[in-house]
C-alpha cells in the first residue's frame, strides 16, 4: 500500500505540473483554482484526486497502528477537502460567492490546517525518529505561509479592495500546497520506521517470553543416558 501511496502522489505531481505548463497562466497572480476556468482545467480535479488517494493510503496505514488515530483522521479529512475543491470549482473573479465557490474555498482552509496539524502530532510522537525534525518544520513552514494566504480575505473583509495582482497570491498559496504535499511524502519513512521499530519490540517480544517459558537446568542435575555421568555415588558403587 506504501507504494501505491507514492504513485498517487508522483502522478498527481506530474499532472499539476503539467497543468501547470499547457496554460500558460502567470504563477505568480494566478491561484491554481482559477486554471479550473482553461481548456485543460479538467486536469486539476484529477491532480487533486490523486493526492487524495495518497492520502487515503497513508491514513489507512496509520489507522492500523491504533495509537495514530488522530493523526490519520486529520490526513483522512485532507484527502477528503481535497475531492471537495475539485469537484467544487472556484468562482471566477469578480463574481459573488457561489455555494460551489463556498465549498472551495472553506474546503481549502480545512485542507491547509488538517495536514500541518497531523505533522506536528506524528512529529512529536516520534520524536526519537530522524525524519521527525523535517515533518516539524514542514508543518510549521505551511502554517506560517497559511497566515499570508488568509490575510487578503481578512483584509477583503474589512472593505478594503484587493485583488490578486496586488499580491502575490499565486507563490503564497503554492507554498502552502507545496509543503503539506512535502508532509505527505514524509509520512512514507515515518511509517517504514514505526513498522521497523514495531519488528524490533515483536522479536524482543518474542525473545523474552521463550526465555521465560524454559526452564534453566539446575546445577548438579544428572544428564541421562551415561552411567554414571553425574550421578549420586551411591548410585556408582551399586
């Protein structure tokens, strides 16, 4: 399932990127919810569905463990937000809030915190691990660049007109994207490990109770089988 998990991600890299270049769009103004509106746009649901099912590989493995529930569920609502802001398009600018542009734009805002919120909860619990302090500061950077990317909506809220070519929208909102599919990757050594380190307990595991159930021969007891060898001299001189 780790595998299938990765070749979700690599084919939904791949087919943003390509999206990416078929249209041209400046990344730097251009939210990647607008490219829904060209003719290839119908590659960005697909993209997204990908993740999506990375997601969901990862989530299911972690869910197994028991004791990473709360993290999976996270990484479960991410890839489930992600389905959502594909099937449901953003509104083109300039037009009022739509029902469909709503559920994008909350979906994404769950998806955004969801994903840096389970890297910070896997990091610390497996704190002891080497891949523990890239998985933290992945999650931190996304949640940093998540301020930036809300501000112009706080900032549109307060009646102050601003649109995306006065701001860098584009490069703020592919950071974010840009880490939390960074914390997905990571997710891939961080369960290699915990199964490692599970093998390891399970054969100490095993190891310990073999000793436990068999007996140590006492001293002084007689091996069978050679007179003699071992035994009582009464038994001897017979």
């Amino acid at each position: 399932m780790l595998v299938g998990g990765y070749v979700a991600i690599g084919a939904g890299t791949v087919t943003m990127t390509g999206l990416h270049l078929v249209t041209g769009l400046d990344p730097v103004h251009t939210v990647i919810s607008e490219y829904a509106f060209q003719t290839d746009g119908w590659l960005l649901p697909v993209s997204l569905g990908l993740f999506a099912a990375a997601a969901t590989t990862f989530g299911v493995l972690l869910a197994r463990r028991g004791e990473d529930r709360g993290a999976a569920t996270l990484i479960a609502v991410w890839g489930l937000c992600m389905l959502l802001i594909g099937a449901f398009p953003t509104d083109k600018p300039g037009v009022p809030l739509s029902m469909s542009g709503g559920i994008h734009r909350y979906a994404a805002f769950v998806a955004f915190l969801a994903m840096p919120l389970a890297g910070l909860i896997l990091a610390r619990r497996y704190a002891s691990s080497p891949y523990s302090r890239p998985v933290r500061l992945l999650s931190l950077a996304s949640l940093g660049v998540l301020v930036l990317v809300v501000a112009p909506y706080v900032v549109r809220m307060l009646g102050i007109d601003l649109t995306n070519d006065d701001i860098p929208a584009g490069v703020t909102q592919r950071l974010v994207v840009l880490f939390e599919v960074g914390v997905l990757v990571m997710l891939g050594p961080v369960l290699r490990a915990c199964h490692s380190r599970e093998r390891a307990t399970a054969r100490d595991a095993v190891r310990a109770t073999v000793q436990a159930t068999v007996p140590a021969s006492p001293a002084g007891v007689a091996v069978r089988g050679g007179r003699g060898q071992g035994a009582p001299a009464s038994m001897v001189l017979r």
